[in-house]
C-alpha cells in the first residue's frame, strides 16, 4: 500500500513561503524578518540551509545582531553548529564566516564607548566556537572580549565577565595545544579570582577550576591535575548548569584515570554519562559525544577494549552527523577510534580499519591545521604504530616485494615517531610522560627494526622518566618493562635480566588490575619462554598453569554498557570523596 505523506502545517507552508520569496529578494519580507521571533528566524535560516542556499545564509548571519539573536535558540544548538560548520566548508566559494564575524567583532574596539552587551555577544561567540572546536577563531574573539573588559573599570560584574571569557579562553588554548598561551591566561584567571575575593564576592569557581585541571592534565601533569578535579568536585551545586556539572564530572573521571584510581573514575564517568544523556536526549549535542569519549577512555584503560571500541565509534558517528568530515572533533574521533581498534586487533594482526581511521584523522587533520601542529604528531603516532605492527605481520611472506614493502613500513614508522618526539620535546621538554611514551614506542620500532642496543637505550629512557615521574608501580612503568623484558628475552638472550623485568610487571598490573588484565597474558608467555630457555621446568609449569587459570577468568568477564541511576549531586560528590 502506498503511503502517504502528511500535509504540510499552516506553520511549515509559511516558512516555506518567505524562504521562497526571501531567495527572490523580496525586499518586504527582508525587512519584516528582524521582527519575527528568535525562534522562528532561526527556522527561517535553518530552512535556507537546508535547501543549500548558503551564500545567502552567509550573507545574513554576518550580521552579528541576527548571529547573537540566533545563538540565544539554545535548544537548536546542535542544528546551528551543522549551519557553521557548512558555511565553513563553503569558504572557499564565498568569504568565510568567522573571518567576517571577528572583523565585525573588532570593530567594537575602535568605539568610544563600550557598551557591556558588546563583551556579553563575544563571550557568547566564543562560547558558540568552542562548542563546535573552531579554537583559533574562539581565541581571537575572547581576546577581543578581554581587551573591551580592560576598557571598562575593574568592577565586580566587569571581573566577572572577565573571568568568564579566561574560563572560555583556556579551555580552547588547551584543546588547540597552545600550553604557553593557556599558562598565561591561567595565570590571568588567578589574578581575578583574587581581586573578587578582595571585592568580598565568591563566584562559583567550579567550571574554570576543571579547566585548570585539564591543562595540567594534558600537560601530564597528573598530581596537580587530580587536585584541582577535587577542587572543582568541591564547588558542586545545584544552581550550575548541568553543563558544567556533567564537565566537571568528566574531567575528574580522567583525572582519577590517569592515576589509576578505577573505582572512582568509573563512578565518575557513569553518572556525567546519565546526566549527559538525559542532557541531550533529543538534541545530541558534541558534549554527548565528549562524554561517551571520555566513557570509552575508561573503558579502555580498565581492559574493556571491545566496549570501549562501541563506545567510540557510537561518539565518532554522532560528531560526523553534526560536522561532516572538516572538523577536529572529526578527526580526534577518528584517531581515537584508530588507536582502540589498535588495541583491539593487537592479537589478530588485522589492522585494515585502525589504518583508515588514522589516515582518516590526518587527512582531516593535515586540511585545518598548520603543518607542525602538536595534534597532527598524536595523530601520527597512532599511524606509525599501526604501520609497525603492518610491517611485522607482513614477515610471514618471504617474498622480496614483502620485503621491500615491510622496510618500507618500518622507515615510514621510524620518521613518524621521530616527528612526534621532536614535537613532543620541544613543547614539554625531556622530563614528560609523552615524551618518554615517544621514547618507548621507538625502543619497541628499533626492536622490529634488530637496532637491539638502541631499542635498549630507548626503553632504558622511557623507564626512567615515567618511575620519576609517576612512580616505580604505575602501568606505564610496567608497560615499558614489559617492553624492555621482550628485547631481553626474544632478541638479545639476557634470560635472567628478562626474568627479573618480567615479574617486575607482572606484580604491577596484578596490583593495579587484578589477575584478569589482558596485558598478563604477553607477561605470561614471555616469562615461561625465560623459563624454557633456562631449562627451569618447575617455573615453565607454574607459568603455564597461570596462563590456564587467567584464561578461564577471561572468559567469566562480562561487561554491559549502560546508563546509572544519576544520584542526588551531593551524594555523588561524597560518595567520590569517601572512595578516595
């Protein structure tokens, strides 16, 4: 039976009307349609992109009244961040639309007299920029907002508004890897805060002090990270934003992530994850797919790899539907998904999609950043593990096209980690966590490559970084353990040396993930291969009796994605402080 379609309503037949006539140029209805309401003016341009007429589109919202009218219908964010971001795609047809509201913008600046509204409609935008991750256009118009704060007395509201454009500002720096700008507006934030106090006001410090978290955080700075979390955790009240609770959720979850405290990251991460999707039910906003991120980051590195997988690719679906493809949530998205199906094939050796997902990344990637962008080296990264790992499943063919191909592999690996390193030293130094991960990943390429002593030299740097760092039982120490007792144990034959790593990593991960960490399962076989060689049969059996029993335990793991009840918000913030 055919179906049939349900007329059109009276409200849709006169939208569709003044687009129409709009396209037209009906200079009557130009005029009337600064008086139509917020809401259904952004209908109206909605529909004009829609239809695809996006000249004209970027013709209108040029205009910084109607961008500001458009921006306050905040229960269609989600639709017009989709609007930019085909404008912005469109650029290269007609001038591009940031360029034209930040030219608008700084025009303010040359005024006289600064109306506070000015600073409000920056402090929108920039927020507005954020949310969709253009971070170079978001700084420029926050440093406009800051720059028409200074031109106004330092009062108690102005040092508020302020604080509000450091607290947006930041955040981008971050995000866009600009640490010495962000340290500085850091800085800035701290100065405000205290003449506020002087003032005798007390602004909820919650939001900006999670955005000082994770600078430290993506500074590895882990210490001082996890403490301004607990700060922000703190500060929780009923009278914040959902927003701004879910974010301060998350950041704490990865805070407690990257110290190992699983039970209270999980906790965490859960609850932001049932708020953000009662949040955002309908309207799948990009901090949806922030949160199920952040929960796949969890997830993985609590050994949940294939929920984790589910989980990002759920994410990476949700900010293509919003962005397309030329965006840098896109691409993280895609780096992210490349590394966890890394992970995840590890075993198989079937590393086609994690390949994709990386060249995915950097294409994007290489189209909207500046060449030698700090984001490009993560993603590169992520490449040149896959390619290694490429490279070494390709043994198995004896053939000299193989051959060739695996060099060529291994070179195109060994570029792409030096770049990284080189990266990540000249913007963190030596002493970094990143930069002894880089460290660590080219000691196990040297081992694929037989450059065994200067495998050695690598893992040797990476141990020793992250112990000062971290301290002597933390995972990544025992992952580059691990990684030094295989270069021992199948390359060099210093059984002994070998033993003694593996049991040095062995009791990490056992304390830090109990004895169903899948990562035991390389400890296992290559401790009972020390023990074969040294003709120790009492350890090989031990050893292969303890691989039996972690299978089984494997096996019994299950593991469901879903949503927590959300807790009352104070239950929560106790419930988090008596775990630690």
């Amino acid at each position: 039976m055919k179906m049939v379609s349900s007329p059109l309503s009276l409200y849709q037949i006169c939208l569709n009307v003044t687009v129409e006539d709009s396209i037209k140029g009906c200079r009557l209805c130009e005029k009337d349609l600064k008086f139509l309401p917020n809401n259904i003016l952004f209908d109206f341009y909605y529909k004009l992109f829609l239809e695809n007429h996006l000249c004209l589109l970027g013709r209108e919202l040029g205009d910084l009244e109607i961008f500001n009218r458009l921006l306050s219908v905040k229960s269609k964010r989600t639709k017009f961040l989709k609007c930019f971001q085909s404008l912005l795609d469109h650029g290269n047809k007609t001038t591009n639309i940031s360029e034209i509201l930040i030219n608008q913008y700084s025009k303010y600046l040359k005024k006289i007299d600064v109306n506070s509204n000015y600073i409000d409609f920056g402090l929108k935008l920039g927020g507005f920029l954020n949310e969709g991750g253009w971070y170079p256009n978001c700084i420029k118009v926050l440093n406009i907002a800051e720059e028409l704060c200074k031109r106004h007395p330092r009062t108690e509201l102005i040092l508020k508004k302020l604080l509000d454009c450091y607290h947006k500002r930041i955040h981008a720096e971050v995000c866009y890897k600009e640490f010495k700008a962000a340290d500085h507006t850091y800085e800035l934030a701290q100065k405000v805060v205290s003449e506020l106090v002087d003032l005798g006001s007390s602004p909820n410090l919650a939001a900006i002090y999670s955005n000082f978290s994770t600078l430290y955080y993506m500074k590895s700075e882990y210490d001082e990270a996890l403490e301004w979390s607990k700060k922000a955790l703190r500060l929780l009240s009923h009278d914040l934003p959902v927003r701004i609770i879910i974010e301060v959720l998350r950041q704490a979850s990865k805070s407690c992530i990257v110290k190992r405290w699983f039970n209270q990251a999980g906790f965490l991460i859960r609850q932001a994850l049932s708020l953000a999707s009662d949040l955002y039910a309908i309207d799948h906003h990009p901090h949806y797919a922030d949160t199920l991120t952040d929960y796949g980051f969890y997830l993985l590195n609590y050994d949940s790899t294939e929920d984790s997988l589910k989980v990002y690719e759920k994410s990476l679906a949700i900010r293509k539907e919003i962005f397309l493809k030329n965006n840098i949530n896109v691409a993280l998205a895609h780096e992210d998904l490349a590394y966890v199906l890394y992970v995840h094939e590890y075993s198989s050796g079937s590393f086609s999609s994690a390949s994709e997902n990386a060249e995915k990344a950097l294409k994007i990637m290489r189209k909207i950043l500046p060449p030698d962008h700090l984001l490009i080296s993560s993603a590169k990264r992520v490449k040149a593990l896959i390619l290694e790992e490429v490279a070494l499943d390709m043994r198995r063919f004896g053939d000299l096209e193989n051959i060739r191909r695996q060099n060529e592999y291994l070179r195109e690996s060994e570029e792409l980690h030096k770049e990284a390193l080189a990266s990540s030293f000249k913007t963190f130094g030596e002493k970094n966590v990143l930069t002894a991960k880089q460290y660590g990943n080219l000691g196990r390429l040297y081992q694929s490559m037989t450059k065994f002593e200067e495998a050695e030299r690598m893992h040797l740097k990476a141990i020793a970084i992250k112990a000062e760092l971290l301290g002597e039982s933390d995972y990544e120490v025992a992952l580059s353990v691990g990684h030094l007792a295989s270069l021992y144990n199948y390359q060099m034959g210093r059984y002994h040396d070998a033993e003694k790593l593996y049991k040095r990593s062995i009791e990490i991960n056992v304390n830090l993930f109990g004895e169903t960490y899948s990562g035991l399962e390389y400890d296992y076989r290559g401790i009972t291969h020390v023990y074969m060689k040294l003709a120790d049969t009492e350890n090989v059996l031990l050893y292969k009796r303890k691989m039996r029993e972690w299978k089984k335990l494997r096996e019994q793991i299950r593991t469901e994605i879903k949503n927590e009840e959300v807790l009352p918000l104070q239950e929560i913030v106790d419930t988090f402080f008596k775990m630690c």
